[in-house]
C-alpha cells in the first residue's frame, strides 16, 4: 500500500502539469490569434481607406480632366467668291467651343489650290485673343497670280478648290497656358461656273490638326 501511494501521487502531479501545460499552451495560442486577426483587421481598415482615398482623388482629376482639358476650335466655310478668276474672297467662321479656356491665335495665313495647285496665298488675319464661347469671322481677300488656267469640270460643272489656313495657337485657362501649337485646317469645297462657292459647302465644316 506504503509504495502505491506515491506512484498515485506522481500521476496525478504529471497530469496537473500537463493540464496546465495545455491551458498555457491554448492561452499562447488564443492570444497569438487575437494579435493576428487584430493586425489583420487593422490593416484591412488602412488598405480600405487608402483605396477610398485613391478612388475620390481618381474621380476628381476626371472631373477636372473632362471639364477643363482644351477642345479644338471648329472652322466652318461661310462663303466663297471668285466671279472673274482675277480676285477671290472668302469667309471662315472660327468657333472657340470651350466654356472656360480661350486661345490665342498668331497671324493667320491662308492658301487657296486648285488641283493642289497655289492659286493665292498671305496673311488674313492678324494676331488676336478669342475669349471663350466666341466665334471670330475670318476674311481673305486675294488676286489671283497671272497665269493660273482655272477650268471648270464639264461633268460636274463646277471647280473644286481647297482653301487652307495656318496659324500657332496657345490655350490659356486663367494664369495657366499650354504650350504653343502649329495648327493646320483645310476646306475642301466646290464652286459653280459664277465662282461662287455652291449651296451645299456653304458651313461645311473644315479639318482641323495640329502638327
């Protein structure tokens, strides 16, 4: 009896240990998850405002990107008139379509070819400042140099021309302005055997590029 007694003890003394042993162990093993799943949620929480944050700052460079990036200004053909094949004059309506940006406009020289032929060319407009939402008439007037043999199609009856305009533009918005641009447009159209341009140009809009 005297030597069962302490091997019960012993027992018992190894399973309170190895309970405690597996108590502490869980203890560790909770608490290491806790930190974990804290870390977790705290860096979930940072990576969500930080895409938050990144999404409103997309939205708003869009927002001002779509509503302050410059538009091109429109070029349409008013009127065209060469009654003796001598002179010729012409009218072009330059629209500033933009609602906050304006632009300024070098010297503007314009070309007129027939069958990519020079017929006349020089300055029509003079450096000048379009305000935004404001269209500006262009008017050229030319005589025609000696020696140019203008034929009228005899299928169409008309003859068909291309008038093109040169010009260095800068988009200015408030204090800011762009750099500035080489710009280029070009209007194809037709005129019948009076030499007026034909009803169907009339406001045909030009090309337009900037090179």
């Amino acid at each position: 009896m005297s030597s069962s007694s302490p091997s019960a003890g012993a027992l018992h003394s190894q399973l309170h240990l190895y309970q405690h042993q597996t108590r502490a162990a869980r203890t560790r093993l909770y608490a290491r998850r806790v930190r974990e799943s804290f870390t977790s949620r705290i860096a979930m929480f940072l990576c969500s405002i930080l895409l938050t944050l990144l999404l409103i700052s997309g939205i708003i460079i869009l927002i001002l990107w779509l509503s302050l990036r410059p538009h091109r200004p429109r070029f349409y053909l008013s009127s065209f008139s060469a009654p003796s094949l001598s002179t010729l004059s012409f009218d072009v309506s330059d629209r500033n379509p933009n609602s906050k940006i304006a632009i300024y406009y070098d010297n503007i020289n314009a070309t007129v070819f027939y069958n990519d032929r020079q017929l006349a060319t020089g300055i029509v407009q003079s450096a000048f400042y379009q305000p935004a939402k404001n269209t500006t008439e262009i008017h050229g007037q030319f005589v025609i140099a000696g020696g140019q043999d203008v034929a009228i199609d005899a299928t169409t009856n008309q003859v068909t021309l291309r008038l093109e305009l040169n010009t260095v533009v800068q988009f200015k918005l408030s204090t800011w302005d762009t750099h500035h641009h080489n710009m280029h447009v070009s209007c194809e159209f037709a005129a019948g055997p009076n030499g007026n341009l034909l009803p169907e140009f009339q406001g045909e809009r030009c090309s337009l590029y900037f090179g």
